[in-house]
C-alpha cells in the first residue's frame, strides 16, 4: 500500500544543472581542463567527490591530487555554485511539483527528499517548500553514493515506510538504478531511451500528477 514519496531534488523538483555544470566549467578551467557537456551530463545525481573524481579521470589527471586537494576543488566548485543558486525564488520550482506536493500534502502521505546536493535545504528554503517535507536526508552521512540504494534505503526508514510502500522519484539512469536496487517504486523523469529501467517514465514533469502516480503504482503492486 502507497505511504510515501521520496524526491531527488535537481532535475526533479528544481533543474539547477547548468548552475552545477557551470560551477564545475569554471572550477575545471582553474586548473586547466576544459569541460563538455557531456562529461557535464555523466554528472548528474553525483556528489561532489564523485562528481570530481569523474572529472579528473576524464582529463586522466586522477593521481595528479591528493584527497586534501581533492577537497578543496570540490570547496572551490561549491562556492561557484552557491553564488549561480543565490537568485533561485519560488519561481523556479519545476512545472507541476508544487501542485504535485500539495495533493500529496493533503492526502497524508509522508515526503523525503533525497538528494547528493549539500545544499538542497538550502534551496528547499529559497523555494519555499519546506514545509512539505517530512525528511531530508543529509548526504554528508552516507557511505555510498548513487547508484548504491544508501541514500533511498536512509529515506525510507527516517519515514517509517516499508520501500515497497513509496514512489520515489528521480532524472537520471543512476539514481533509477539506486530506486530499484532499493526496491521502491522508481518514476523516471526524461527521455525514456536512457530511463528504460524506471517502472514508470514521463518526459517532463508537467506530466506528473497524483493520480497518474497512484495508477502506475498500483498496477507495478498488482504484479
């Protein structure tokens, strides 16, 4: 039986990527590599270690620092990326997930988000959507990242919700693969060629509504 949602937060309930992509172009050209997009797009739904340590394998310069420097390149790109986040208003939030909190809101569900980000309560706040989370996990205490299922597995036990119980949401193939390996729910958000493993995909997410959700849900249930 459906008793929780659990969000990501980049690409689901706010698309910060090019700030992030942006970030980490210019961190990266500090130190001499140049970023494309997509090395740009493998990023997504990684920490910012991870996130690093993808980059400097790319550029093939991963012996080339230490774990403190290491650190403070992901510092560096940090605080780029907290002065590109520093204008985000409500305005911002993705067509749909604001109808979307509310419905689920108001028909008693519990609601985590579930993000890498280190600053996701941080623009919940500037968002103003605060409030309708119950839980937001913090990535600083996991071990693993995506697409080990950690992050969705803390998230369903802060809720109190068996993972069969939830819907979790999420924008790319690894934090898809962490929702299965989880065994929730998984509603992929984007082009359906590279979400094939989601039990349930939509293109944008103007398309996601409650009722859509809890259909899809109860047929996956059902099987």
């Amino acid at each position: 039986m459906l008793k929780g949602f659990i969000f990501d937060l980049d690409g689901v309930v706010i698309d910060t990527t090019a700030y992030h992509f942006q970030a980490w172009q210019k961190m990266a050209a500090s130190i001499g590599i140049q970023l494309n997009e997509t090395i740009g797009e493998s990023l997504k739904s990684l920490d910012r270690i991870d996130s690093l340590n993808k980059i400097l394998a790319w550029a093939h310069q991963d012996d080339k620092y230490l774990p403190a420097q290491k650190q403070q390149l992901a510092a560096q790109k940090n605080q780029y990326y907290q002065e590109y986040i520093k204008n985000i208003t409500p305005a911002d939030v993705m067509p749909g997930i604001y109808t979307l909190l509310v419905d689920i809101k108001a028909k008693g569900y519990k609601v985590a988000l579930a993000s890498a980000s280190q600053n996701a309560a941080a623009i919940l706040t500037k968002l103003r959507l605060t409030k309708y989370f119950d839980i937001e996990i913090d990535p600083t205490t996991l071990k693993q990242g995506k697409p080990d299922p950690e992050i969705f597995l803390k998230a369903a036990e802060a809720l109190h919700v068996a993972n069969h119980d939830i819907i979790s949401l999420e924008d790319a193939p690894i934090g898809v693969q962490a929702i299965n390996a989880a065994g929730q729910f998984s509603v992929g958000i984007g082009n359906s060629h590279e979400l094939t493993a989601a039990d349930f995909n939509v293109t944008d997410t103007s398309q996601l509504t409650l009722d859509n959700l809890m259909l899809a849900y109860q047929k996956w249930d059902n099987k």
